[in-house]
C-alpha cells in the first residue's frame, strides 16, 4: 500500500504542478476558460494556480513528512471538490469533470494511505 500511495502522491505533485504553472503563466486556454466560461477573475485564476502549485510542493515534502502530505492532499482533494462544483454550475460533461474527479480520488487515496486508514 506504501508505495501505491508514494506513486499517487508523485502523479498528484507532477499533475498539479503542470496546471499550477499554467494558471499562473495565464495561458490563453485557461484565461479563457476562467473568464469566459466560469466567470472568474484573472486574480482568482492565479490564486487557484498559487495554490495548485503550494499543494504540489506539499505533497512532495510529504514524501518525507507524512503530516504534510496529510495536509497537502486535504487542501488539494478541497480545490478539487471546488473544481467539480465549478464544472457543475456551468453544465460541464462529465467527460470535462473526469481529470477533476481522478485528482480528487489520488487525493483521497494519499490521505487515507498517510493517515493509516488503509487497513
């Protein structure tokens, strides 16, 4: 199960590292989609990014400090949970729900594997 969980908790760091430095670059995808589609702020974009990328570089000092990687995956597994209603609210597909649904349960699977839930 241990490794499962370092394995999720590396996918989770690389996965929110990638969309972190994209909201904070403002690609033209992702302005976009927070201004147009989701009738967000810039500002808001770029806190969700900030936010994305303290939680990646959480997870990755978690793999020394579970603690850490308890509190990371907790904020992420929010920002997920933010994102789904997000995608809710404008009548996304579920197919454009799916990478947010994944993180959310890699970020579940780091927490109850960190917190020794697993059996």
């Amino acid at each position: 199960m241990q490794v499962l969980v370092e394995l999720a908790q590396g996918l989770l760091a690389l996965a929110f590292l990638a969309a972190g430095f994209t909201k904070l670059a403002g690609t033209e995808e992702q302005s976009r989609m927070f201004q147009g589609r989701f009738q967000f702020s810039l500002g808001f974009m770029r806190l969700v990014g900030a936010l994305e990328l303290l939680g990646a570089l959480g997870l990755v000092a978690g793999l020394g400090l579970p603690v850490v990687a308890v509190l990371a995956a907790l904020g992420l597994a929010l920002l997920m949970i933010g994102a789904l209603l997000t995608h809710a609210r404008v009548h996304d597909l579920p197919q454009t729900r799916m990478p947010a649904v994944v993180l959310l349960v890699l970020c579940c699977l780091v927490l109850i594997g960190r917190l020794g839930l697993g059996g």
